[in-house]
C-alpha cells in the first residue's frame, strides 16, 4: 500500500500542471539542498579545529555540547516557517477502503523526508564518532547518537503539531509565538541560557550514558501524540480550514477616499485573508531588521550612503517590492469579475497608489527610529521614502501590466515559486538598482548630500506627475487586458 | 424571421468571429438583440456558448467582427458596464470577502448605500434558503450552488439593463431552479433584456421567448418560442446523443 502511495505521489508530480516550473523548482532545492549537505559534512569533520579556531582557549566538548539544544531551538523556529505539511494529498483516499491507521503511518513517513532530517546527522555525527568516541568511549558515543537523532525525529513531529494546531487556532499560535519570544529574551538578557542547559545534559550523558533514554523515549510520546491528533482529525474541512465564524469588517476611514478606498478596503482583505499574501507581509515586516545590520557607525561617520541606499529603500519600501512584485497575480481569481464590473481603470490604479503610499508611510514611520543612531539615517530613508512612493511605485505597476500569470493564494509564501515568471524576477533589478543611478553620479561630482537630495526630488517628481503615470499605466493595461484576463484563467 | 422593427435594439453582432489554434469557435454573421427580449442561448458543449458571453463582456479579444451595446462597440468603451450585469462562473466572485461583503461591494459601485443594498436583497431571501447570510463563511467556503446564487444575486442587485448568465440553472437545487425561473419572468416584465445559456431545455423554454440554437459556433436555428419549440429542440438534441 505504502508503494502505491509513493507511486501516486511521483506520478503527481511529473503529471502536475505546471510541470516545467515544478522541475525548476526542485532543482534549485536539490543544488541548495547539496550545498548545504556539503558544508555540514565540512563543518562536522572539522568541528574540532573550527571550534578551536573561533574560540581559542575554550574547551571543545564543552562548547560542542552547548551548541547541541542551540541548534535544535533555531531548526525548530526554521521547521515551523520552512517545513511542509504532509496533509493535502491524503484526501482522494479517505473515502476508500484503506484503514484510517495507514494513512496516518504514511503521513508520519513522508514527514521524515526533509532536509531538516539530514543536517543535523552530517553536523553532528563526524564529531561525536571521533572526538566523543576516543575521549568516552564507544557506549558513550552511542548513547550520543541516539540522543540527537532522537532530538532531530521529536523537533519533526513537535514542528508539524504545532503547526497542524495552530491551522485552526489562531490563540495556539500566539501563545506559542509569546512562549518563544519569552524563551528568546530570557536568552538575551542571560537569565537562563539554552547553551548551559544543553552543556549540563550532555556533560551528564557523558558521566552516565544510559540517562540519554529519555530523548528517545521523548520523541515516541511526541510521535504518538502527533499520531493521536492525525487520526482524531483526518477529516477534510478539519484539515483545510479554521472553523471559527468569519466577520464582516469595515474600514470606515477609507470611505474618505470614495471609489478608490472601496479598491483599497478590497485589497486589504485579499492581504488579511489569504495565507500568501499575509505570509508575504509578515516577511516583510521582518526586513525591518535589516537595518540592524546595515547601519554601521563607520559608513555613517563617513557619509558613504552607498552601502546604505539598499537596505533603506528596502525597508520603507519591501511592501512594494514583494507584494508589488506578484501584481495583479493576487487578484487572479476573480479578476474576470472586476473586468465586468463597474471599474475604472484610473481608479483601479489609484487604488494600487494609495496602498503603497499607506504601506511605505506605515513601514518608514516603523524604521524612524534608526534615527536614534543617526540623523542622517532619517534623511536618507525619507528620501527613498519619497523616490519609493514616486518612482519604484511606477515601476512595480509598469511591470504588473506584464504578469500574466496567476497566483495560489492558499499556500505560503516562503520556497513558494509559484507565480514566479522571468518578469518578476528581472523587476528587481531596475527597482535595485535605479537609486543608485541617481545617487552615484551626482554624489561624485557634488556630495553625498546632493545625491540623497537628488533622490528625493526624483521621487517627488514622479508623486507631482502622478496623473500622467495612472494615464500611461492604463494605457499600458488596456493593451494587454485580454491576455492578462486570459493568463489568469489559467490556474 | 419576425422582428419587430419599433424595438430599439441593445446589441448587435456583426461578423464575430473567434478562433483556437486554428478552429473556429464563434462564428456570427449579423445578431440582433433587441431591448426587452429574453434570450436563451443552447447547444452542446464546445458550441461556443461562453466564448460569445465572455467576448459580450469584453473579456476575450474577437478574432475579428464587432459588438455594438446600445450602438457601441464594447471592446472601445466602458458604458456597457453602466447597465450590463453578469455571471458566468466563480471566476467573478471575490472568494475571500463573505457574501454580505460582496454584495456591499457590488452594491458600492453602483453608488448603493449598505442600507440600499440590504433593501435591494430582501426579495432574495426566500432563494436564500437561510444559508447565505449571516453564515459567517468566505465565499470560498461555500457549495458550488451557493456560490451559483450568490453570483446571480449580486448581478441582479445591479438592476441592470441587460442581464447575462451562464447555466444559472447548474447546481441550484430543485427549488431554487423554480424559484429562480419564476423570479426571471417577473424581471421579463420590468423590460429587463437577458441572455441566459443553459442545457436545461425545460427551463430555458419555459422563461425565454427566444432561443439560439449553437452548433460548433454557428447559428443554427433563431426561434420565438411556441408549444412546439421544445418538442423542436429536443428532435435536435436527440439525433446528437450517440
């Protein structure tokens, strides 16, 4: 049966529809996949001198050990973004004659084929085989296997839980997040240390190695509890959604807009509701970190905004660029509807303006507080603020008028490819790179200064010839209407 | 062929012609709908039913020919959407809004206010069955036949001018299908001009004083309805299922 299972699933994936994209797909994961299969074999059999080279003076097997627990908490953060669940494909077979019990045992095999499955082996068995087994001993060594592998198969299971309980309940997903968050900030702020914790467990394992039982004895109560909760909840509308009732919601501060909030309160539901797009928010909000990285006292004191223009326009700016990127893809599915109906195209258009412009103020109001590093980072993200909402807008709205493909909205979007076309991805470039056509020259032969105001007055520019825009954007749409309605019918 | 020549006519078809991959499938020399008909539109599939709805809405581009609405040609301007109401699949349902937003969506593009809106749907609850408001569902959520009605209902909510339907009568239940039918040839009265395609002989002889028969793109047969129209169709159809 599990055969047959397997034959299924190889032959719906070279059947798929979108088959040439999925084969791309694939690739790429496999070369990722490699690559990193590579290097953990790399970093595992030179564990020892790498340990000793970062950290000189330190002993080995401690740090080894502390790293142990630190490593499964971040694979489990990564696990709940990055690992799929299995559920989807089981449901041709509920109605059949095939026990309920198989379906699950399937479900929790498959769940094993995952890169996560792979790493940590690669990582941590060299070092544990030959440093742990010359200083403790061949029962020793062992015992420390089977602690990791046993950790490795309960963060599986613990991840696709967790993930399966918080599909239908939003309050399960916050608790956990809070939980995290809590774990995260007693980490940082040295209250309690995961890497000491783990330093203890496997310091204790080395003494009495039988005590390491307890992991695999873990990860069989973790494994039955994922079973129990597959077998009581292997129904269809269980699995798909949430069941809790849905509201209506109104957003009465966009009535001031008229025609164009209504597009805009549409719009915002299409972003709320579907995984897709909320995911892709989400992602962006992340970004903006980014300046954590980016904005180093050194660049600053130099004026060297080079470095610095980047990461600037992509954080006021990510919502355009990532959700920007996939238009009008996200309207896919009913867009025949908004042809018919009583749409301007203009208002359309102004629509997809004011939820930039709402977007990029939201998310430069956030990053306003790199201020309090410097003042010339809040001159230089106005700047890219304005050159975002006045020219990458335009840009990103131009190349939407070429996308004719459309996009899944119920999947989400981290490793997603769907809807990715060679026109969404060579946007970024020009959206990348535009700023610093505008910055360099005139940075060079006046000053930096300059070239950020340049900046500044190229994006107030394109806000004061906005008309113009939404006439040549429409113009650019109304040619191609037919064949982006005609893409999209494509699913 | 009796046309009444005092009626203005809300469109007209000239030489429309659509092609795939080199088959023709539209193929109309001159069409004539005149205000206040209802029409029914049959054939079997691949008779090219949607593809002329979907070139009526200015959603495919005619491989050549033209329609007129009210004397303009659908593909150059956007008046036909002033007075055109449709629905022809779930592609033109918004799935993740509940119906009650839709329908306030709908409602707002035609300047409706939400307590307009609630007023223009109140004939409706009795099609409504208890299942559509207040349900507290996504559109996507619901049955196809659910999502059947909510469309119809939110273009009839337009009070349009001109109605087009694709197969309204596919996946209601029985009593809706009666009461849908019934509520159609109450619309016949306000002067309303519908287009409705259906496989449903019964039914679209029964609401239509007008049928099209398609075959393979082509008009085959124009007819005003009579007691002997149906007997007609079914001859028709009959020598076709092999």
């Amino acid at each position: 049966m599990y055969a047959t299972f397997l034959a299924h699933q190889w032959m719906g994936f070279w059947r798929s529809k979108g088959k040439g994209g999925t084969i791309a797909t694939q690739l790429i994961m496999g070369f990722i996949v490699l690559y990193l299969a590579a290097v953990s074999i790399f970093i595992g059999y030179n564990m020892e001198h790498i340990i000793m080279e970062m950290l000189p003076g330190k002993d080995v097997i401690l740090v080894f050990n502390g790293m142990i627990l630190y490593y499964f908490t971040i694979e489990f953060l990564m696990r709940l973004q990055l690992q799929e669940l299995p559920a989807m494909a089981v449901q041709p077979y509920l109605h059949l004659n095939i026990p309920k019990k198989k379906l699950v045992s399937f479900l929790n095999i498959t769940a094993l084929f995952s890169v996560f499955n792979l790493l940590p082996l690669l990582l941590f068995f060299p070092f544990a085989i030959l440093k742990i087994n010359s200083d403790f001993g061949p029962f020793a060594c062992t015992m420390y296997l089977l602690a990791i592998i046993s950790l490795m198969v309960f963060n599986n299971y613990a991840a696709l839980y967790f993930k399966r309980l918080t599909i239908g309940n939003l309050k399960a997903g916050i608790l956990g997040s809070i939980f995290l968050v809590a774990v995260g900030l007693l980490e940082y702020f040295k209250i309690f240390s995961i890497a000491s914790l783990s330093n203890l467990v496997f310091h204790t394992i080395t003494i009495t190695p039988l005590l390491a039982l307890i992991f695999p004895v873990a990860a069989v109560v973790m494994l039955t509890i994922n079973t129990r909760f597959l077998r009581s909840n292997l129904y269809l509308e269980e699995l798909q959604s949430a069941k809790q009732k849905k509201s209506s919601t109104d957003y009465p501060i966009l009535d001031r807009f008229g025609e164009v909030g209504v597009y805009l309160a549409l719009e915002i539901k299409l972003i709320l509701r579907n995984k897709r797009s909320r995911s892709t928010l989400t992602k962006g909000l992340l970004f903006i970190f980014y300046g954590l990285l980016f904005y180093k006292q050194d660049k600053l004191a130099a004026d060297k905004f080079w470095t610095l223009i980047f990461p600037a326009a992509f954080m006021t700016g990510n919502m355009i660029m990532l959700y920007g990127q996939f238009m009008f893809g996200w309207q896919s599915a009913e867009f025949d509807g908004l042809l018919t109906s009583k749409l301007n195209m203009r208002t359309f258009f102004k629509a997809k303006f004011l939820l930039f412009t709402i977007g990029s103020t939201l998310l430069t109001a956030a990053v306003s507080l790199y201020g309090l590093i410097s003042w010339k980072i809040l001159i230089l993200q106005f700047a890219v603020y304005f050159y975002n909402i006045g020219v990458t807008s335009v840009i990103t709205l131009y190349f939407a008028t070429k996308n004719y493909k459309a996009l899944d909205l119920s999947k989400g979007s981290s490793m997603n490819w769907q809807g990715i076309t060679a026109s969404t991805m060579l946007q970024t470039i020009p959206l990348m790179l535009s700023p610093y056509l505008i910055y360099l020259p005139i940075s060079l032969i006046l000053n930096p200064y300059w070239g950020i105001a340049a900046i500044a007055i190229t994006g107030l520019a394109g806000l004061s010839t906005r008309n113009f825009w939404i006439n040549f954007l429409t113009k650019e749409f109304q040619k191609r209407k037919y064949k982006i309605a005609e893409g999209f019918r494509q699913k | 062929m009796q046309k009444a020549l005092d009626k203005n006519k809300m469109l007209e078809i000239k030489e429309l012609k659509k092609e795939y991959a080199g088959t023709t499938v539209v193929d109309i020399d001159h069409l004539i709908i005149n205000a206040g008909e209802t029409v029914g539109i049959v054939g079997n599939n691949g008779a090219g039913k949607t593809t002329l709805f979907r070139m009526l809405l200015d959603l495919i581009r005619p491989f050549s020919g033209e329609i007129l609405s009210k004397g303009k040609n659908v593909a150059h301007n956007d008046q036909w959407k002033n007075y055109t109401a449709s629905f022809l699949d779930e592609g033109f349902l918004i799935n993740y809004l509940t119906p009650e937003e839709y329908f306030l969506f709908v409602g707002s593009l035609q300047q409706y206010s939400p307590s307009e809106v609630m007023n223009y749907l109140t004939p409706y609850t009795e099609l409504f069955n208890g299942e559509i408001m207040n349900s507290g569902k996504y559109i996507r959520d619901f049955s196809m036949g659910n999502q059947n009605k909510i469309g119809i209902v939110a273009a009839l909510l337009q009070n349009p001018e001109l109605l087009i339907l694709d197969e309204p009568f596919a996946n209601l239940d029985p009593t809706t299908q009666i009461r849908l039918k019934d509520h159609l040839k109450t619309l016949k009265a306000k002067q309303l001009t519908t287009l409705i395609s259906s496989h449903d002989l019964n039914h679209v002889t029964d609401v239509c004083e007008r049928i099209i028969l398609f075959e393979k793109g082509k008009i085959i047969k124009d007819m005003y309805t009579d007691e002997n129209t149906l007997k007609e169709l079914e001859a028709y159809f009959s020598l076709r299922t092999f």
